[in-house]
C-alpha cells in the first residue's frame, strides 16, 4: 500500500483475520458477588484499590491518516469500558480508563506507555496502535503489565503478556480454512492476487496457496496487483489463460472490485471470487453490479446476521457512543472487542487481581469470541495461525450480503493448521505470471 493507513485497513479487512474473540463480557457480565472483598485485598498493586482499577489506552488520536483510519477506536473502547461500569464494573470494582495519544509514532507510543504505567500506575493497557515496537514490547514484558490490542506485528504473539484475538502476522502456518470454502464454492484452479506494496498482503498470499493446494485446489498462477498502477484488465486476461475458475485476492477492497469486474466484462467464468477484504453497505451503494456474487471473509459476525452478539454490541454503541456514525467499522469491532478482552482478563484476575492472576488466568481460555461477535480464539496458543473465519456472498443482484454458514456450531468456517511454516511458504509467481 501507499501508506500505513492502508497497511493497517489490510490488516483489519482480512478477517482477521481479524480472526476470532470471545467478548464474554458482551452482556455486562462482572463478578462482584464474590465472598471475598475486595477491601481486604492486600495494597500495592499498581492501579487498584478498592473501588476502582485504572487502565491504560492508547491510540493514535493525531497523525495523519493513520490517525483518520483509527478515529472509531475511542469510541468503541469507551463504549464497552461504560458498559461494564454500568454493571457494576468488575469484582465491584469500577474501570478507570486513562488514555494516551501516541501520534501514529514509535517514540510516542513508548512514552505514552511509560507515562500511563510509571506515572499514572495503571494496572494494564489497551493498546490499538500499528506503534508497538520491540524495545517497548520488551519493557512491558519486564514490568508483567497486561496489554489487550490489535495485532499488527508478530510481536503480538510472542510475549506472554500481550493479548490479541488473531493475527495475521503469525509465522505458526497456514490453515486449510480458504481451501475449504473455495472447494465448497466449485473452485478447481486458482488465480491469486497480491499487492507487493503491502507485507500483510504478502503475508496472506503465504497462507492462501497452500490452504487452497490442501483441498485439491490447482494454483495456477500468482500475480502482483498495486491499485492505481497496475491494469484489471490483464488479470482478466491471465485468468482466461491460466484456465481458472476462482479468482482469489489479498488486494485492496476497492482493487478486488475492479479485477473482478474486468473478468465479468470479458466474459470470464469464475466458479467463485473470494476476496480477504471487508466490505460495508457503501460499497453496495455504489458497487453493487459490479460486486453480484463475489465472496469476502471477515473475523466477526456480519451486521446482516442480526445475532444476540450484534444486537449486543449495537445497543452498547448506541447507549454509550452515539457519537460513532459507522460501528461496524473494522476500527470499531477490533477496539470493542480489545476493550472487552481487558474487561474479560480483569474478571478472571479475581477479587484481588494481580497482573500474574489476569496473565496466568487469561491464556487459560481455549475459545474466546467475544459473546459471540467473533469466532473462537485460543488464547493459549497466541503464535497459532487463525483457523476460524466467516465468508460473507454478495446477492446475484448486488444489493446484499448474506453469510455462507460454515461448519462449526457457531457458524464460523473453522480449519486446521497445514504442516511446515510461514518461512517455507512465500509467495512466489510463476515464471508465466508477472505483475498485472
């Protein structure tokens, strides 16, 4: 991509990957009937007492466009952090939330972090940020502080007490999850599409060959895409000759569309077209035709479902920040769901938490999905590959969404790891593809 903005919207729109969650705390669950007190609890833990527990946040409020992709970030955590204080907080206790601006800058996210743990002694943070670098990372190692976020690193899934819910940084493998769905769809040989410009674009392009070789599916080609500068057209024309039926793309949302379109103008069959980015009712609006009968995956429900997890979070938005025009806003979903990631870590951590209590207790869970908003997680294994992920279809008529149910009682399509690792999976085109 152009920018980081871009690489982060990649980030976010592959269902992500954003992969799965569990936002137990999606009702406003707390524990405060405990028979132990929460006066009696021994002092000195940083941030707690016995009314409250101070958490951190950070975000990028300023800088640039990565600041824009992220301004639903703040509202959403404030969103779920005044439901479970509406709730009667946790273990009594109500969550005192203290932000940060981080300025779209590693320097300033290591100084937000240092001010928010040192300074205001906050007991752990949440951290929506593309900021996180290593020497922080190790910092916050060091002092045992829990942190909740979106992964947009592999550092996400190699430090005991960093939490994510799926990432698509992970070096564990591919999973078989793509190669399923396109399997079910009547895809038999594949075209990929990825954007040099962008690592996570690349990064997938790794996990989508050999999830689709695993189901039988013939790789036919792979071919480089950057919108703006490269032409749909051609990738119509190597579809056409590469004989292949299913047109998968780890490019931007916008780019997928354009391709897509290109193959149906020039009469190209596609059993199925699968893209890994996300698409809302605007794209509808204004690309509906073009999109009739393509396929995308997402991490979390869809807003077309209308699940007692949806209904959940709407009226969460709606109560507690009206002020977000858009909640189904990747931005939104992800920051909700690490707001209640922390929310869930604080009630496991006990009546008198510690942050080894919320670590120790919080890798224990097996299957978090966020009450049901996102598929199920094992916290346990953080540097796992994603297996879970729902694929939306858009109508014949271009002018709606509806999930394709996949295996799993939750509806999900869930997987399983393929052997070997991201190392002896890169991308590479064959010598008959080049760029498009």
């Amino acid at each position: 991509m152009k920018s980081r903005c871009s690489r982060v919207r990649r980030v976010l729109s592959v269902a992500v990957v954003l992969l799965g969650l569990p936002m137990t705390g999606c009702a406003g669950s707390s524990h405060s009937g405990e028979t132990t007190s929460s006066s009696s609890c021994p002092s000195g833990t940083p941030g707690v007492t016995a009314n409250s527990i101070k958490i951190g946040f950070v975000y990028p409020d300023t800088g640039g466009p990565i600041a824009e992709a992220f301004r639903p970030a703040r509202s959403a955590v404030d969103a779920r952090i005044a439901l479970a204080n509406a709730n009667g907080g946790v273990h009594g206790r109500k969550i005192d939330l203290e932000w940060r601006d981080d300025e779209a800058n590693t320097g300033a996210f290591a100084l937000a972090a240092h001010d928010l743990v040192v300074q205001e002694g906050a007991f752990a943070l949440i951290a929506q940020t593309v900021d996180l670098d290593q020497p922080t990372a190790d910092w916050l190692h060091a002092r045992n502080v829990p942190v909740t976020g979106l992964a947009t690193s592999p550092l996400w899934g190699e430090y005991s007490n960093l939490f994510h819910f799926g990432s698509l940084f992970n070096k564990g493998g591919a999973v078989d999850t793509f190669g399923r769905y396109v399997k079910a769809q009547g895809g038999t040989k594949a075209l990929v599409v990825w954007d040099p410009s962008a690592e996570t674009s690349a990064n997938l392009a790794i996990q989508l060959a050999p999830s689709l070789q695993s189901q039988g599916i013939q790789v036919v080609g792979q071919t480089t895409y950057s919108e703006t500068v490269s032409n749909p057209a051609k990738v119509a024309t190597l579809l056409r000759q590469d004989g292949a039926d299913a047109l998968i793309g780890a490019v931007q949302a916008d780019a997928f569309i354009d391709i897509y379109a290109a193959a149906k103008a020039a009469g190209v069959k596609l059993n199925v077209a699968l893209s890994a980015s996300n698409y809302g009712p605007a794209q509808l609006r204004t690309r509906g035709a073009d999109m009739a009968g393509m396929s995308m995956t997402m991490g979390y429900r869809s807003y077309t479902e209308k699940s007692p997890a949806i209904t959940a979070y709407e009226q969460a938005v709606a109560d507690y920040a009206p002020e977000l025009m858009n909640p189904f806003d990747d931005l939104a979903i992800t920051s909700y769901v690490a707001a209640d990631e922390m929310v869930r870590g604080l009630e496991l951590a006990g009546v008198c938490p510690t942050r080894q209590s919320f670590i120790t207790n919080l890798r224990q869970v097996h299957d978090y999905d966020a009450g049901g908003l996102l598929a199920p997680t094992d916290l346990s294994r953080p540097a796992d590959p994603d297996a879970c992920f729902n694929f939306l279809k858009v109508s014949p008529q271009g002018d709606s969404y509806a999930p394709v149910r996949g295996n799993s009682p939750s509806g999900f399509w869930c997987g399983s790891k393929l052997p070997g690792g991201s190392d002896t999976l890169a991308p590479s085109a064959p010598a008959s593809t080049g760029p498009a």
